[in-house]
C-alpha cells in the first residue's frame, strides 16, 4: 500500500518540501476516507472510546511528517556547509594562485633590474678601459718647432722633440694614463715631468711653469699635471713635448707619429 511511503525517482535528489508532504498526506487519507478504508478502521476505534478517535492514525502520520522535516533539515544543512567548504577551497586555491602570480612577477622584475645594473656595470667598465686607453694632445695649440730640426739651440743638434705653442700658464694635460715617474727640475728642460704609460712607453713635457703631480702618482688622459712657461734653456713660453722608448734622454722616438698611433689627430 502506497500510504505513507516515499517514491525514489533516479539519481541524487533533494526530498519534497514540508507543504508537499504534508498535502500529499492529507490527499491519501482523503482517498482513503472516499474508499471506506479510514471508516472501517476508524470504526473499532469509535466503538471503543471515542474520547480517543482520531488519536492512532493522527500520532503516526504526525511522526512520518516530523521525521521527513528532520531529515531534509539535515539534507539542507549538509548541502549548505558543502557550498560554503568549496566555495572557501575555491578562495582559497585564488588566493594561492594570486601569491605565485605575485612572486613570479617579483622574481622576473629582480631578474630583469639585475640584468640591467649588470649591463650599466659592463658598460661603464668598458667606458673606463676606452677613456684610460684614449690619448689626447697635451695642449691645443698647434707645432711652432717640429721633431729633429737642426739648430745650435740643442746640445745634440737636432730637436729631440716637439714644440706646442702654448702661452704661460695654459694648462698641460697628460697625453694617456700612467704613473708619473719624473716631477721636478730638468736641467735644460727647466720645471718637466715624465710619465710612464700603460703601454710601456713614456712622454715627457718641459720648460713648465709649475707642476701639479709629484713621482709615483697615477694619473688618466687629459688630467693637468702643470702649467706651460720658459723655464730652462727656453726662448719664449711653449710645452716641449717628447715621446720615449724609456725614460732618459736619447730614448726618444717621432712625437707626431707616437700620438697619431693612439688616436691623436695632430
């Protein structure tokens, strides 16, 4: 008999409502009491204490009504924590991903500002190897006397070097980085320096006014090492300049030729 049973249907569904099942209960018994079914039984009952005649049939409905609420209760609540568990992994597995995002792009912005201090770093290096290998003139005047020209001026007979034109107190400036290895009084070439380079050859430049390096200091090109004037065996201020193969006198090689092999347009 179909009273008071539950039809499953197939697959997972939620049960009927509270309404529905109360209605479909109160349809059976009225079908019932059409058939004569609730009358027959319901008879004995009458005859027997009619204080109590709808008591049996009412406490058992009653408790199929009360125990179906309870457990769609549970249904409900049970599908409710099921939402909010898998909505919080759902955040949950967000947030996650937002934090990988994040340090990916974090790793990448240090990996790329790092590539680009490495190549500012390369190329300043590279900046300073080109300038500390650069060669300058040591004035800006132009020749006034040329290498080897003859004349009693000279006690070898020949000039061992060059002459720029330079008026007193114009700035003299180191032709190429190295260590000065003569600062001071030169005899004939009055107040001159001496500079060893980085390639091992070395220049010299006299008849200076003042001097502003002293022995074993490193000096880079174009740095002042002193200011031009007459001093020494000079007609007139000017910078004598030579190129050397060493540091002493006699050493000395084509001054012109030395600074256009390093670049200097003379």
């Amino acid at each position: 008999m179909a009273f008071g049973s539950r039809t499953a249907g197939s697959g997972k569904h939620r049960g009927s409502s509270r309404l529905s099942r109360k209605t479909a209960g109160y349809a059976g018994i009225a079908a019932l009491a059409a058939t004569g079914v609730v009358g027959s039984l319901a008879g004995p009952a009458f005859a027997a204490d009619n204080s109590t005649e709808h008591s049996v049939p009412d406490a058992g409905y009653n408790a199929v009504v009360v125990g179906d609420d309870l457990a769609g209760d549970i249904e409900d609540q049970a599908e409710s924590q099921q939402r909010a568990a898998e909505h919080a992994a759902a955040q949950a597995k967000a947030e996650a991903d937002a934090k990988q995002r994040a340090a990916e792009a974090k790793r990448i912005a240090e990996a790329k500002a790092k590539a680009e201090r490495d190549a500012a770093e390369r190329a300043a290096r590279e900046a300073e190897r080109k300038r500390l290998n650069t060669f300058v003139a040591p004035v800006g005047g132009g020749i006034s006397t040329h290498y080897h020209a003859g004349g009693g001026m000279w006690s070898s007979g020949s000039h061992t070097g060059i002459d720029f034109r330079a008026s007193e107190g114009t700035s003299v400036h180191a032709v190429g980085a190295g260590t000065v290895v003569e600062a001071g009084w030169g005899g004939a070439y009055g107040n001159n320096v001496v500079i060893k380079h980085n390639d091992g050859t070395f220049t010299q430049y006299g008849h200076m006014n003042s001097l502003n390096v002293s022995v074993g200091q490193q000096v880079t090109p174009g740095q002042q090492i002193g200011l031009a004037g007459s001093t020494g065996n000079s007609s007139g201020p000017h910078l004598h300049f030579e190129a050397r193969t060493g540091a002493d006198y006699g050493s000395d090689i084509d001054p012109v030729s030395y600074l256009r092999s390093h670049g200097v347009s003379l």
